[in-house]
C-alpha cells in the first residue's frame, strides 16, 4: 500500500488565486480513480525554498492523499504533468510513502 500526496499551489506565479474549481476537480478525479481521495484544504501550508535565479522562494500549497494499492509510476508521471498545465507551475510535487496498515 501507498500514501501518495500532491501539494498544489494556491496562487499562479503571478500571484493570481486558482478558483476552487480547480482544486474540486483533482478532488473529484482522484476520489473516482482510487476511492477516497483526503483534501487539506482549510489551511494552507507555508513553503519556503531557496532557488538561484529568485533567492529565497514563497508558496501556498494545499495537500491531496490517496491511498493505492499499487503505485502506477506512468499514470501519476502524466497526470503530474497534466496538473502542471492545469496550474501552470514548472512542476508540481507528487511523493509516494509506502505504508503499512496497522
């Protein structure tokens, strides 16, 4: 079994905020794909980075898990590069925890 989780950014790099539609359609996809899907949605977590080009970088981000038994390295690879042009983001992060059910 595995814990994958998506960090999506609240704000385009522009600073504009993605409507929530957005955010109710990858919850609506990943529910369908894999049955349950849970959205950290009411509080935002704060990333902070550090990137050559700009310094010091700022991000919202909200997190999506799903529980699936068998991870599908080709389909999350196209569906992280399907929510990149979705949020129009350079790459979104999608990390895979094996976990054991206690």
């Amino acid at each position: 079994m595995h814990l994958v989780q998506l960090l999506l950014p609240l704000f385009s790099n522009e600073g504009e905020p993605f409507g929530q539609a957005l955010f109710a359609q990858v919850e609506a996809e990943l529910a369908e794909r894999f049955g349950g899907v849970t959205a950290f949605t009411r509080a935002p977590a704060d990333g902070r980075w550090r990137n050559e080009a700009e310094g010091e970088v700022h991000d919202e981000v909200v997190l999506f898990e799903a529980m699936v038994e068998r991870l599908d390295e080709a389909w999350w690879g196209a569906y992280r590069r399907a929510l990149e042009g979705r949020f129009r983001q350079d790459t979104v992060l999608i990390r895979a925890t094996e976990v054991r059910l206690l």
